[in-house]
C-alpha cells in the first residue's frame, strides 16, 4: 500500500554500474508529491547526485498538486524525467484518467523517463499504470510496485496510535514484507537515473513477511513502551476513519483496499531491492531499532 501522507535518513549512494552518478538523460527531474514519504527522500537522493530537481508540491517552488490538472504542464515543461507518485494511491477512483492525462502532459512536454510509484497487488493500480504507459507512448517508463511501508508506522498512517500504545488495523493476522521507505526511495533514483530499466517492473519488499502482531512486539521491545495490536474488520474501521474526520466514502475505500492488500495474496517477499541496488532490503527489526531507538538488530 503506497497512500502517502520526519525522520532524516542519511542518503546512500547505491551499489550500481552507474556509481552514483546521474545519467546523461536525467538531468532535470520533477518529484511529485515532493514532501511526502517518498518524495521527500527521492528529490534529498537525487539531490546529492547532482542531479537538478524540481520539487513539486502545493507549496513549494514548483507547484504542482494532482488536484489542480493545469499545474502539472508548467511543473513537467524543460524536465528530463519525472518521478509520479500518485496521491492519494494509484489504486483510487479516477487514477487512471489523472493517469492519462499526466502521460500526455507528459510527452508534450518532452519528458523522456518516468518511474512511477504503484501498490503491489493492487489490481486497480496495474489499470492506472497502464493509462499512464499508453499515454506516454514514446517514453522511458519504469513501474515500482511497493509493499506496506514500514514508516506507515512512525511517521504515517498509524504513527499516532502507536505513539499512544495501540497498533489497530483491519490487518488479522495476515503477513507483510514491510518495505523500508530508504530502499524504496533507493531503487526509484536507480530507476531515474540509470539506464537498463525502462519497460521494467520492479516489485519491492523488505526481507521477509511478520504479521502485525510482531510489529507491535517489535516496536515494544525497542522503545521500552508497549504496544498492543489490535485487529479490527475493515467495515468498523472505516467507521473509526470517519469519527477522526475522514469523509465517508473515502473511509470507505481505504478500509476496503486494506482489507484487499492484507488478505494474504501479498504475503511473500521479492528480490526487487536486490536486483536493482545489489544489496539486501533493510529488515522491519533494524527500521524499528532505528526509529524508535532501541539497540542496531
């Protein structure tokens, strides 16, 4: 699930053929949704290859806001690639026209490579992704298909009620390779900024599947404070949604799309961090050790 909404991480070179270094056809890349969890990271990576960025958000240099159409021409013209990730998910009604309508702006405006952020197993998603890869015929583009983030719980979705001691989701007991946001901001700028992955879809995972149940055992363990997980049906919790002022219907739709993504189909881990970075994706215990400042695991 890739819905975005501070922690600062240190930015890595990653272990690739390129060594760090921008390629030729990436010298100017637009971010959108540039302050959230992903974005933020990828334009700070981008950044230190020397790359020139173009942060598109509602308040930041360059404006951009996918719900404003007429401000992602301006944001896309003179860019050489573009990162898209889609708010609030690729899978969320009306995506696959913003999607078409992105491309073309796309291609209008002479950009060259896209990698866009996307849900993995999300079918709504793949829909979208192929709107966006239909309209920007001609182009480079690269689909990166994440699991759960695994900063959905320190600084996201649900980082207020562990801070308060309570982990509930409508999650059971299902299992998820929780992606840290690091290796997948990673792979992006891999993406962006070598050649070798246009046409490609990467699926990106942590290491290994833990049910919900571990995490807030292993959040427990690190920060010294318990935390209790609590599953919840996907109807109720799209009721708790709302009584903290999320609208109905779009209470609604996200209980219902976690109810899909955890209900199994996603629990087993990929390779993808390693093929594209060459090392192993960070582990849920050493993000939480790091999060929450318990001792390295």
């Amino acid at each position: 699930m890739t819905t975005n909404t501070q922690n600062t991480q240190n930015t890595q070179k990653t272990q690739s053929g390129n060594g760090g270094r921008a390629s030729a056809g990436a010298r100017t890349i637009l971010v959108t949704s540039a302050t959230g969890k992903t974005g933020r990271r990828v334009a700070e990576r981008l950044a230190a290859r020397g790359v020139t960025v173009r942060h598109g958000s509602r308040t930041g240099a360059t404006p951009f806001d996918w719900e404003a159409p007429e401000t992602w021409g301006p944001a896309l013209r003179g860019a050489d690639a573009a990162y898209v990730a889609d708010y609030p998910d690729l899978a969320a009604p009306g995506a696959v026209e913003v999607m078409r309508t992105f491309g073309r702006l796309a291609v209008e405006n002479g950009v060259r490579r896209l990698t866009v952020l996307s849900g993995r197993g999300e079918p709504e998603a793949v829909v979208a992704e192929g709107a966006l890869r239909e309209a920007a015929g001609g182009v480079e583009m690269t689909v990166v298909r994440a699991s759960f983030f695994a900063q959905n719980f320190s600084e996201g979705l649900l980082a207020e009620g562990v801070a308060e001691g309570m982990l509930v989701f409508p999650a059971g007991d299902t299992l998820e390779p929780f992606v840290d946001v690091d290796d997948l901001a990673d792979v992006i700028v891999e993406t962006l900024t070598a050649d070798g992955h246009a046409g490609r879809v990467h699926e990106v995972t942590g290491p290994r599947p833990v049910s919900f149940a571990e995490v807030a055992a292993e959040i427990s363990r690190v920060s010294g404070r318990p935390v209790v997980y609590e599953a919840m049906p996907a109807a109720e919790y799209a009721g708790l949604l709302t009584d903290f002022g999320l609208p109905a219907p779009e209470a609604e739709w996200l209980a219902a799309l976690f109810a899909t993504l955890l209900d199994g189909h996603n629990a087993s881990a990929t390779d993808g961090v390693k093929r594209v970075l060459g090392r192993e994706p960070r582990s849920f215990a050493a993000f939480a050790a790091e999060a929450w400042g318990g001792p390295t695991t």
